[in-house]
C-alpha cells in the first residue's frame, strides 16, 4: 500500500438481528416471571416478607425496566437497520458510529491518535478496540461485527494508519 495515497476501506458496523432477539426472549421472559411474581406473591419480595402493596410494586419496577429495555433494544436495532453503519478508514480520518444508539457519526484524525489496545470484558467473550485520542477515548465493541475475522481487520488496519 502506498503510504502517500492510501485507499478508503469500510466495514459495516450494527447489531446482529439474531443476537438481538435472543437477548429480547431473554429479558422478556424475565420480565414475565416479574410480572406473575406480582400477581401470585404481592406481599414478598424474593421471598422476604415486604408487605401487600410493595411486593407488588417492586415486581411491577423490575418488570417495567425489562420491557423498557426491550423497547430500547427494538429501537436500536430499528434504527441500525435502515441507517447505514460502518467503520470508515479514509485518507486522514476514520470515521466511526457515535454509539449503538444513534446514527451520529464521529470523525477521529489519526494525527490526534495516541493509542490503539485490545481489551477484553472480565469473563467474557466480548472484546473492544479502544482508540484513545486527543478529544478522549472512543470503544469499538466486537458485538457490531458480522465476523470476529472483520474485529481483527479493522483493529490491525487501525494500527497500521496510526502508527
């Protein structure tokens, strides 16, 4: 590759619809259970003895906070589905995603990066690409990739640009 005039290179960049809605069933089915442990023991909590209402009333919190992060989930995946996401290497900057969340993109040059590490969540088989620059550090979870091959292209095309 020449080193004056280096080629644009993209790579897409969205949650994965199976994974999505294998971890919506799960929480759905959580939030159901909630929304049953309301109904047959309003007045335990985990098998403590809260009182009528308030047994009820926790379920209840729990369960709404899982169909709201169904909700959450839906919408994002919604929106990165119709929305075009990638990782975008240009000539001077790479162009990223702001978020799972939103369409925003953000532009990083590669003169203000100042370091590109791999890190792994304790436990997990997740992995991130964290970029730090001189406006912060930005993440690039392994989640957003059709491939673990696509993960390691763009964390070695990275390093290459920068340094």
């Amino acid at each position: 590759m020449n080193k004056t005039r280096m080629e644009i290179q993209s790579f897409p960049y969205h949650l994965q619809g199976p994974s999505v809605c294998l971890i919506g069933l799960l929480i759905a089915l959580f939030g159901g259970l909630m929304l049953f442990m309301a109904w047959t023991e309003p007045d335990r909590f985990i098998g403590m003895p809260v009182g009528y209402p308030a047994g009820a009333f926790l379920y209840g919190a729990l369960a709404l906070v899982a169909f709201t992060a169904i909700f959450i989930m839906a919408r994002a995946w919604a929106m990165q589905r119709h929305g075009e996401r990638q990782i975008r290497f240009e000539e001077d900057r790479v162009l990223l995603p702001k978020n799972p969340f939103s369409n925003q993109i953000i532009a990083i040059p590669y003169r203000t990066i100042r370091s590109v590490n791999q890190q792994s969540a304790s436990r997990a088989a997740m992995r991130f690409i964290v970029i730090k620059h001189a406006a912060g550090h930005t993440q690039i979870a392994d989640f957003g990739f059709e491939t673990k091959a696509a993960f390691e292209m763009v964390f070695e095309t990275l390093r290459k640009r920068v340094g």
